[in-house]
C-alpha cells in the first residue's frame, strides 16, 4: 500500500508531467481560436497618411481599408458633455415618435435627420418645432478613416463598411442603384455586424417605400449604427 502511494506522488509532481498537461491546454486554446474565428478592427490613422493602401488585400485574414470622409447636416436637439444625458435626450425623444441618434462623442450631439444640404434639413427642423422640439441645423463631417481588420471574415467586414460607407455619402437621389448591391451584403454577414445589418435591412425598405422626406428621418439611424459598430470593432 505505501508503494503504491509513493508512485500516486510520483506522478502528481512530475514536472515533465505537468509541462506536457500544459502544453495540450494551450493546444486546445489555440484550436478553439482557430475554429471559431475572431474579427479584429485597428484604427491605423485618422485621417489616412501616406503610404496606407486603401482597400487592398495583405492576405486571406487582414484587410486594410480606408473609410471616405461623410459630410451631412442634421437638426441638433442637444450637446452633451456626458453620454448619459445624451442618451436620455435621445430616449426621450424616441418616447416623443422621432428617431434620435448621438452623432459625434466628445462633446456628444444627438440629432434627428440626415439630408445632404441646410435647405434639405429645414422641413424637419420645421416638424420637430412643430413637435414642441427645438433644434438648430447642424453640419457634421465624419473625417476619413483608415483600419487594419483581421481575422476570420476579415475581407467581408471591410465590403460591408466600405459599402455603408459609400451609401451614406449618397444623395437620395442616387441610392437606387445600391440598394440590391448592399442587399446582397448583408444577406450574410459577420456576428460583429448585426445592429448594422438590421439598420441597413430597415435603410433599404425605406429606399423603396417610403418618401425621401420619410428617408431623411430615418438615415440617421443607420449613421448612428455604422459609428457604434465601428467603435466596437475597435474596442
């Protein structure tokens, strides 16, 4: 009996024991990363510098892509020095019927409508004081920016953002043509991209049912999802 209890001890502190242990735990770690896959967003510059490719393909797993400035106004209803307040304006004007969005962070802007001109935005600052909402046009410039994406699904996350990209930086006007393209996009997407996918779904239908005055109100959403999914990306 006291043999086979000083074996038992032999083998739980044997170091060469222990080593092997551990490395098939770092196998198996290395083997459910590989499997599943992992979507990885760097912000590389802002705006792009010299030298960054934009849109090129470095391998299966890294996409480098550069994201066009957008340029939109809007009817701000609040700046806020702290996101909890801006996300109680936008709360409360959801209660209120208006899809609010928090456009910029630090200061944070909520604001309601996207059009491409001060004259286009006037009919909804019109609506909101209508509303017993004040606002005031706001010109808002989203710089160019430029990211190293990695990992699985790397390349499909840089067409789904290029794309998003490119649409909102599009008159109304001129939005047809994109709309099956972007569909088709969106048909599958990365787990990362969800929110996005869903408010590029609701873009769409608008883009073919509704009014351009109706679309106006409603592209700020996708524009708040395309900030929000950036930044968790990057995070």
């Amino acid at each position: 009996m006291t043999a086979i209890m000083e074996d038992d001890s032999m083998y739980k502190y044997n170091p060469w024991i222990n080593k092997g242990i551990g490395l098939i735990g770092c196998a198996v770690i290395v083997w459910i990363t590989w499997f599943f896959g992992y979507t990885y967003v760097k912000l590389v510059t802002q705006p792009k510098g010299p030298g960054i490719p934009s849109s090129s393909s470095v391998d299966q797993n890294e996409f480098l892509l550069t994201l066009d400035e957008i340029e939109f106004w809007t009817c701000q209803t609040g700046v806020f020095n702290s996101e909890t307040n801006a996300l109680k304006e936008k709360e409360q004007l959801g209660q209120l019927g208006w899809d609010a969005q928090i456009i910029s962070r630090d200061p944070f802007i909520v604001g309601v409508g996207l059009a491409y001109s001060k004259e286009e935005v006037l009919p909804i600052q019109e609506l909101l004081k209508e509303g017993g909402v004040a606002s005031i046009p706001k010109s808002v410039i989203s710089p160019e920016r430029a990211f190293r994406i990695r990992g699985t699904g790397a390349i499909q996350t840089a067409q789904v953002l290029e794309k998003v990209n490119a649409f909102l930086k599009t008159p109304y006007h001129a939005r047809e043509s994109m709309l099956s393209e972007l569909e088709n996009l969106m048909a599958s997407t990365p787990h990362a991209l969800t929110h996005l996918q869903e408010a590029s779904r609701l873009s769409i239908q608008a883009e073919r049912t509704l009014s351009v005055d109706l679309r106006k109100m409603m592209s700020l959403n996708l524009y708040g999802e395309y900030l929000n999914t950036l930044a968790s990306l990057q995070k």
